[in-house]
C-alpha cells in the first residue's frame, strides 16, 4: 500500500483483470499463444494500425522499429532530449546516432519540426517523435516534413494509448509506433509493450525478429502449423507471455473510459489552477484531438524553487515527478554538447501532478491547494532573469538582498484570457486594406497617412514557439510585423558570469518569420548585461549583429526590453542609447545606474553605429496600445477591446503583444496581482483609452 494521500500514479486490478490472468495460467499455454493472438487483433483494430505486434515491454517495441526499419551504423536519427532515455538508447542499440532537437515550447514539450530541420545532416536517415503525456504535438508537421525529404518518420508512443488526432491513432502517423505498457501507464500491465505499422512487409520482418528471427514458433508447432523452422535473422527475444496479454486485452476494453476519466480530471485541474499565481498548465488541449492524458504537468514561474515546492507537496502527503531530466544532460549523452534551451528551461520547472482515472475530486483538491500553498512560500531569491538557471556567484546574490527597496505599484491584472481566437478577430479587421495600412515597424514612419497606419509589434521574451503561432496567424491576414527577440540564454546569465551563450538553433526560427515576410529586431536589454551580468555590451552587441546578419536575418531596428532586474533596479534599457535625451516621455537619459550600493558607469553607444535605423518608442505614434499595460481602473489591455472605428485616416498606431502572454487553444491566464516597479516611467501615458 502507497503512504502517498495522492500518489503520482495508481494501478487498480479488477475482478475481471484478475479473473483473465488466472484463466490464462490455467490454461496450460503460457507463453505467446492463443491469448496473445487475440490482444494483438484487438489492438490493431483499436489503433487502425493494421498489424499490432506485441512484446515484453515498451523498449522492446522501440528497439524493434528501429531495427526493424534499417537503422544502423552510419545513420543518425533525430530524436528529443525530453523523453525517457529508452528513446534514445533504442537508436543507439543499432549503431546509429541519436540526434538531439529542441522542443517546441515551455508549455509545449513536444518535439519542433522547426528544431528538427536545423538537426538534419546529409546522414539523417529518420526522425523518431515522442508523444509526451499523450499529446500529438507537431506530428502532422513531421510527417510531411519527413516525407517531402525521404526521411523514415518514427513514433515512440509510449504514453499515447487511446490519444487520437483528427480521429487517427498516435503511433499510426510514421513507418511504425512503439507502445508501453508499463504499470504506470494508461494502459498497464506491469512489463509489456506494443509495435503498430500500417506496413504489411515491415510487420512480417518484426515479428521474425520479435523470437530470434525464428520462421515458426512454439505455437505454431503446437498447432501444427510447422514441424521444423528456420532462423533467418539475428532477432531478440522479445516474446510476451499470455497472461499479460490476456490482462492487457481485458484493460484495453476500458481503456476509453478511463481515458474519458482523465480528460475530466485534466479540465478541472485547469479551471482550479487558474487562480495560482506562478502556476501555468503544460499541454494544451486540441479541440480535433482526443487525448490519453498520461500527464498533467505544471511549469513553475522562474522565481519559483522547484525542489522547495516537491518539498512542500510531498510533506502533505502529494507525490510529484519531474518529466524529465534531458537525456542530453546525462553523461551517456553529454558528448557532443547540445544546445537546447527549450528543453533545458521546461525541464529546470516542469512539475508533474498525480494523474489516474480513479483520482477523487477531494484528492485533485488537495493537490491544488497544496500547490497553491507552496508557490507561495517558495519564492527563490532571485538570481537573474536567467530561467531559473543557477548563474550567480553567492557574492552577487548577497549583494542582492541588499538592493535599496523597490519603488512598486500593485494593480490587479484582468481576468481575461489572451487566446488566439481573440487576436485573429483582430486579425481579420487590420486585414481590411481599404481602411488600414498594416506595417512592420521599419516602415512605419513612411508609411501612407491615407488611411490608419498600423505598426504591428511583438516583443518576444522566450517563447519562439509562440511567436512563430503568432507570425503564422498574421502571414494568414497577409498582415506583416515585427518580431524583437532576445536570443541569447535568458536575459545573458545562463553561461556563467561575465560570459554569454549564443543559441545558433535559434536561425532557423528567424529565417521562418522572415519568409514570411515579417521583420526581425533586436530586444534590447544592453543595460542589464554590463550592470547586472558585467559583460561589456558595445562589443557584445557589435558580434551578436555581425553573426546574425552574416546569416541573413536582416535587423534594423531595436526595442528596449523591460527585464526582471530593469523594473528592479529601476533603469530603462534605453539608457544605452546616446541618441535620446529622455528614454520614454518624462524619463531623461542616464549615464549612471545604482546597483545596490554601487554605481554602474553605463557603457553606451549610438543607433547609428550599430547599423540600427530606428528605436521602437521613438516612432512618433498617435496612440499606442499594448497587452502589457495596464488602464486607470488596473485593468490590463486586451487587443480585441480596441475600437478601431474610432480611429481616422491619418492616425499612426502601434499595437504591441507579448507572444509568452497568448495561448494557441486555451489561453493564458495572468496572476491577478503584478508587482511593477516604476511604471508610469516604462509605460508612459501616450495610449488614448479605448471606450
């Protein structure tokens, strides 16, 4: 029996399941037999696959679809680093060479098509997807990806028994499906697992390889189907015995029930974690899916101690996991060095809740309010916005706690969500060109005043993945923008002090929203490099530019980036920029910035100098909207409020988003309470209130 109140998972044997593995004993054939058989039919109709092999476990099924497909010394194969290492390990059992990609997001765990692309080499020979928690991530994306460039699309399904997209089963989508059947899992039986393939030749190749490569079995002698055999393969012994298919058989005919369970506890979590401040949900739903929930995970704000939080959880009897650590961070793995920060960021805060079909409604409770609890006492100290990775020396820390005290202003923020749904009804009114002329910012200034000039801006802190949605869904209204992206590790401190670390997969993503035609900017954050990470910004800036323009991403303008530490120490990143005497209305230009009780004499340069044509709060704009302001009431803007009738021909507008606030299907919720320092002085007041 668990001493958990509310264990991470929970295995329930019915009287039927007990009823089958007895009956099956019984029987007198044991091992892969009639029982087997029948498990095996019942799947592959379940799963629409055709052809369902079954095997002693869900490595097993890996390693089979890679041999059985070809792999092997010479190939290499691009995988996540966020999965259980059986993913990786079965690639390297045949010789060939995992390949590590990025993931599509900090709430989006799943394997990017976009970070693939940037892996291949000319010896790419396949590309192994992972459906973390049950979700189908980018698998479409990967299946026409892989087949517009021959490449074998293959599917480590472990956690998605039952989760179908557009009514196709997970594991269906490549050449063939690895699934587990593990005791934890949906499906669970203690040890087994599953290959599914659409393949009819493939099939007959990983059932030879299943047994030895043996051309008969046991069964089939039995039955008398074969009096000798041959071996005509190096195959493994990778045989399931009968009373696990029995049980397995019997679990599969609930197993869209309990899956049905899940997706209830799923949505309830949701709605309840609404209102945790620090506290965002990972995995969100599609509404043209139906989903196995595995996992329910969580991913704490930076300023949140994980380990204190488990800590807190496990104290009222609530057991928690983290899925999982990178498998590029193990020492098996750690050579060659990979640069993946997704991956790294999700994997430094996920947080994975108790999740089974079983779970009571007071044991969810419990759960909540001992989350809720714990977030709230377990506020880190803060070490630098670098994404929750330890990069500061104790010295610098101490130096921290004595900051003078910070000059704040509380505002409730709104209750309303940023969802997708919203910007595009956004979307398609700018899309009316009769009435809006709809810019990137390096052409706002000359643009046409016959009708409203839109400045269309992003500021993206770290989410690319929701930028690119974002850029999607414009390129979609034939609506240009303006991407500012920091894509160093977060605000610079990831790679140690007095150093910074240049993330080269970042390319590809640039080159994407630029083929869309939309522009890229730097995001400035200059002042907080040389006064909080004591790295010299002109020549910082002056490579960083030189590297991304040598690679084509074509940068000619700049915004100032309002960091964790600019509101804390109460500088405007501006202050770099000797072109302005007032950084924002009624905030002068400064050469000195207080850092505790030291003076950080500012290093600075001019616009010109570094190749920018222009500072996106220095455009001359009308009005100015932004989903990270906040009215006279404390209400934040919300860009499907704007009443664009009343603008008139001539208005010059900016309207700027945060792709980290906006969620693709469910939204993003933010904490109803901000601490911001200095607001008035980063915001300004030029935004006319909409009515």
């Amino acid at each position: 029996m668990s001493h958990w109140k509310v264990p991470l998972a929970d295995v329930v044997a019915t009287q039927a399941d007990i009823d089958a593995v007895v009956d099956a004993y019984r029987s007198g054939w044991w091992t892969m037999g009639p029982r087997t058989e029948s498990f095996e039919a019942a799947f592959a109709a379940y799963s629409g696959a055709g052809h369902a092999i079954a095997v002693t476990n869900g490595t097993a099924a890996l390693h089979l679809i890679c041999a059985g497909t070809g792999l092997g010394p010479g190939d290499e194969v691009v995988a996540p680093s966020l999965t259980f290492v059986a993913t990786v390990n079965a690639i390297a059992y045949t010789s060939a060479r995992p390949v590590f990609a990025d993931v599509a997001g900090p709430t989006e765990p799943w394997l990017s098509a976009r970070s693939v692309e940037a892996a291949l080499t000319p010896r790419t020979k396949a590309v192994m997807a992972m459906s973390y928690g049950g979700h189908p991530g980018e698998i479409e994306e990967l299946r026409e990806f892989c087949a517009g460039r021959g490449l074998i699309l293959l599917e480590d399904a472990a956690h998605g028994a039952g989760s179908r997209l557009g009514g196709r089963h997970l594991g269906t989508f490549g050449r063939a499906g690895a699934f587990s059947f593990f005791s934890n899992k949906n499906l669970g039986i203690g040890e087994g697992g599953m290959v599914v393939t659409r393949d009819g030749d493939l099939a007959a190749r990983l059932r030879l390889l299943r047994s030895h490569g043996m051309t008969a079995l046991t069964w089939d002698r039995h039955r008398g189907h074969a009096s000798e055999y041959d071996v005509v393969e190096l195959g493994f012994n990778y045989r399931i015995d009968e009373a696990r298919a029995a049980l397995a058989e019997e679990r599969l005919s609930r197993l869209d029930q309990e899956n049905g369970s899940r997706a209830r506890l799923d949505e309830r979590y949701r709605a309840a974690l609404a209102d945790v401040p620090r506290v965002e949900p990972a995995l969100p739903p599609r509404p043209d899916s139906v989903l196995a929930h595995h996992l329910f995970t969580v991913v704490l704000d930076a300023a949140v101690d994980r380990d204190r939080v488990r800590a807190a959880l496990a104290e009222r009897g609530v057991q928690t996991s983290v899925h999982y650590p990178p498998v590029h961070r193990f020492s098996t793995y750690a050579s060659p060095a990979y640069d993946l920060p997704v991956t790294d960021l999700y994997a430094s805060r996920a947080v994975t809740l108790p999740m089974f079909a079983h779970m009571t409604e007071a044991q969810q409770d419990l759960v909540v309010e001992a989350l809720s609890a714990a977030t709230a006492s377990a506020t880190a100290v803060p070490a630098g916005d670098n994404g929750g990775m330890p990069a500061w020396r104790p010295m610098q820390a101490e130096e921290a706690l004595r900051l003078r005290p910070l000059r704040v202003l509380a505002r409730p923020w709104t209750e309303r969500r940023f969802v997708h749904r919203d910007y595009e009804r956004v979307l398609h009114e700018l899309s009316d060109s009769r009435r809006f002329n709809v810019v990137p910012l390096r052409e706002f200034r000359e643009a046409s005043t016959d009708r409203v000039v839109v400045g269309m801006r992003h500021d993206v802190d770290e989410r690319l993945g929701a930028a690119l949605e974002l850029a999607r869904l414009e390129a979609r209204h034939g609506i240009r923008a303006t991407y500012f992206v920091l894509h160093t590790a977060r605000y610079y401190a990831k790679a140690g002090w007095g150093s910074a670390e240049r993330r080269p997969s970042i390319l590809g993503h640039l080159r994407e929203l630029q083929d869309m035609g939309h522009e890229i900017g730097w995001h400035n954050d200059l002042v907080t490099l040389q006064c909080v990470h004591g790295i010299e910004p002109r020549e910082y800036l002056a490579n960083e530019l030189e590297w991304l323009r040598s690679n084509g991403i074509d940068i000619r303008g700049t915004a100032s980036h309002g960091s964790y530490w600019a509101r804390r120490l109460g500088y405007h990143n501006n202050y770099f920029f000797d072109d302005f005497e007032e950084v924002a209305p009624g905030l002068p230009n400064r050469d000195i910035v207080e850092v505790g009780n030291r003076e950080c004499v500012l290093s600075k340069g001019r616009l010109a100098e570094f190749g920018f044509e222009y500072e996106a709060y220095h455009l001359g704009e009308d009005h100015y909207f932004s989903d990270a302001r906040f009215d006279a009431d404390g209400r934040r803007w919300h860009p499907d409020s704007l009443d664009f009738d009343a603008f008139n021909p001539g208005d010059k507008v900016i309207l700027l988003t945060h792709p980290d606030h906006w969620d693709r299907s469910v939204g993003w919720k933010a904490p109803r309470t901000v601490v911001w320092a200095g607001w008035r002085a980063f915001t300004g007041e030029r935004s006319r209130r909409p009515g």
